[in-house]
C-alpha cells in the first residue's frame, strides 16, 4: 500500500520507494519503545508524512543546495527531501539524543553516509559554526512561527531561504512574527498553500528569504525567546 500511494503522489524511482519503505518499517519498529510520531500505518504515514513533506520539493530549489532541517524529529521533513534529492548535504538537527540515534540508523540503513545527524539546541548550534552556512533551513511541527524564525534564520547565509511548514490556519501566526523576521534579516517572500494527496488537507508552507545578514545577538535563550517573542 505504501508504495502504491507514494507512486501515485510522487515522481520518483525504484531505489526512493526503497528507501521509503524501510524508513517506514524502522520508524514503526523504533516508535513501539519510544514517542517518534502519532501517525502509524502505512497509509497514513505515507500521506501525512511522506506526502506532505516532500511538498517542499515543488516550492524550492533545493538542487545541490546545503538544507537544515531545525528540530527534525523522526526526520520530517529532511529526510523525506534527501530520498527524493540524493544529492542535498543535509544536516538533520534535533535537541533529544535518542531521537539523533533513530536518525543516524535511518541514515546508515538507507545508505545515507553524508547526512550529518546532529544532537544540539538550535539557538546553540546557530552560535556556531553552522551560523549563516546553509542554502535552507526548514522546519515542521516546532513552534510558533515568531519563536521559529529566531531558531532557523540565523543558519541562513544572505540569499538563502527558511521554509516553515506549517496547517491551515497561519494568519494570526504571521503578523505576530512579522517584526521579528524584519529584526533577524528576512522577509516574507510568499506564503504557498497546497493539497496532500488523497485527503482534504490543504497546509502551508511559509517562504523567507534571507536578505541581511541576522544581528550577533540572535539567536537568544530559548527562555528569553519564549518570555519576549521578537
């Protein structure tokens, strides 16, 4: 049923199906002694999961680009993206280590050797070296879109794009963090809606383009950040 579902949603080869069935098969084996995700089936992972991250493939160039995707989780939508797009130099970021040791078998079972699986606190990691580095940043299911542009535009160099992914409701979401994207060097290129196969959902995903370099003093700590959204 995967396979068939992901075939009539997407265009993409034999070795993708592959790939997305056995990361299906340890996602399921590895949710049963830990919390990845609420979603299970073959049926629903491959629409709600897998359908809706590779989404991002139709909305950004991500043709040899560097991607980061902030607080990744069981990997969505990164690892989605590198399955469909062999070629991006992905770093796969997340603040729970057990979820970076799910991530790194994925990794290792589909062959994906160059994946960098990394296990940090985003507003620290964008302190470092991975400061103002990447193409994209991307980011599903975190947070608030005025705490989530301080987390993820500072890993964007100038001219480089954060996409949020985001449900259908994001009005309110986007004038409380317009002041902030504008503080931390972005600007709200365009907001596009689409559909996920074979349900009536229809999400967003929210496009920023990195303009000016972000201020030395963002990211902040998060308590600061959660206590004094930009």
């Amino acid at each position: 049923m995967l396979e068939e579902i992901l075939r009539q949603g997407l265009d993409c080869d034999e070795t993708a199906l592959r790939r997305f069935r056995r990361y299906y098969e340890l996602l399921t084996e590895w949710n049963k002694v830990m919390n990845l995700t609420a979603i299970s089936g073959e049926e629903d992972t491959a629409r709600l999961h897998f359908l809706d991250c590779a989404a991002l493939t139709g909305l950004a160039d991500l043709a040899g680009k560097r991607v980061i995707d902030v607080g990744t989780g069981a990997g969505f939508p990164g690892l989605v993206l590198k399955i469909l797009r062999p070629e991006l130099d992905l770093v796969l970021l997340d603040s729970l280590d057990k979820r970076v040791k799910f991530l790194s078998a994925v990794c290792a079972e589909l062959g994906f050797g160059d994946v960098r699986c990394l296990h940090a606190r985003a507003e620290e990691a964008a302190a470092g070296e991975l400061r103002q580095s990447f193409d994209l940043a991307c980011s599903r299911a975190v947070a608030r879109l005025n705490l989530l542009g301080e987390l993820c535009l500072p890993f964007v160099k100038q001219g480089g794009l954060f996409v949020a992914m985001k449900g259908p409701e994001l009005s309110e979401e986007l004038r409380e963090a317009e002041r902030g994207i504008r503080l931390l060097g972005g600007e709200v290129e365009r907001v596009a809606e689409y559909a996920v196969p074979g349900t009536e959902l229809r999400h967003n995903a929210v496009l920023i383009r990195k303009v000016t370099d972000t201020p030395k003093k963002y990211p902040r700590k998060w308590a600061q950040m959660k206590k004094n959204p930009l």
